[in-house]
C-alpha cells in the first residue's frame, strides 16, 4: 500500500524539481537568440530591425543591484499574468510555449505555475548572468 502511494506522489509530483538548464539553453537558443543575442548580450540578427533596443540579458542582475529578480523575469516571459508593463517590442511566450505545464518555486517559496520551457530560460538566464 505504502508503496502504490509514494508511486502515486512521485508520478504526480512536478516535473520540475531542479533547473532544466538544457532545456533552457535550447529554448533560448530556438526563441530569444534571434533578437537577444547567442550569447544574450543583445546582439541577435533581429535587434537591428527593432525600434528600441534589446536588452542584454546577462546583465539583469547588474541592472537591479546585484539581485536576480526571477518572478519579474518569468511574469515578462510568460506575459500572462498582466503584471507586465504595457507595450514594448518584447514577445510573450506564455501562450506558445502550452502543453508542458512545470511549477516552481519562487525564491521566496510562492510556487509558480506556468510553462516548463519559460521556467527553465528563466533559470537559464539566472545562471548566465555576469558577474
Ligand atoms: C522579437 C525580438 C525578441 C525576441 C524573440 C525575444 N525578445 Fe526579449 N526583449 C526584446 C526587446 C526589444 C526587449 C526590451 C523591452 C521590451 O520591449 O519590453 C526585451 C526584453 C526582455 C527582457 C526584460 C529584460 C530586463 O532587464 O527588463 C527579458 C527578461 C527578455 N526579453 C527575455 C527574453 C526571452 C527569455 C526570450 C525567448 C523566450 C526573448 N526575450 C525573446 C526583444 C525580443
């Protein structure tokens, strides 16, 4: 009995429990490096063509005093919740990366439920950051 349980608790258990940072590398390399850079500095093909400029994304901590702010970043990926600023040339991707529901837990411990692939750029972007 005991035994179907825990089978039961780990098969429903997220399918997130660490960082994917691969699949957050090749997300990023598929949907962001286009605009954002190979190497997320902001150099992609597309930035040229934007009317603002793309921001590098290595130096996110740098921008907010050396702290990462990982639920700021997965609500401007996911832009579904409507905490995001109004307009901007930045696409969301909440909507068009469906079907691999993930929960994770913010820093301060509020699980965060959105898409496995915007969960793990974010992480992957975390572990790019310079310094
Ligand atoms: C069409 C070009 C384009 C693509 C593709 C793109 N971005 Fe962006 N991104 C931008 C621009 C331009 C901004 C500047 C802010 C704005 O427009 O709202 C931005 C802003 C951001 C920010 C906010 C940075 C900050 O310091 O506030 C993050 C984080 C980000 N993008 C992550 C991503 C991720 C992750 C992907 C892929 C899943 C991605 N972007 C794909 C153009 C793009």
């Amino acid at each position: 009995m005991y035994r179907i349980a825990l089978a039961f608790i780990l098969a429903a258990s997220p399918a997130l429990a660490a960082p994917d940072l691969k699949l957050g590398a090749e997300t990023f390399a598929g949907a962001c490096a286009s605009c954002h850079g190979p190497e997320a500095t902001g150099d992609g093909p597309m930035a040229e063509y934007l009317a603002i400029d793309t921001p590098d994304l290595t130096a996110i901590s740098a921008r907010n005093g050396g702290t990462f702010p990982w639920l700021r970043i997965v609500h401007i990926v996911d832009g579904r919740t409507g905490l995001r600023g109004h307009g901007g040339m930045m696409p969301v991707f909440g909507a068009v990366f469906t079907g691999d529901t993930a929960v994770e837990d913010a820093r301060d411990g509020t699980p965060v439920i959105t898409s496995a692939r915007v969960l793990a750029v974010v992480d992957y972007l975390a572990a790019i950051q310079a310094e």
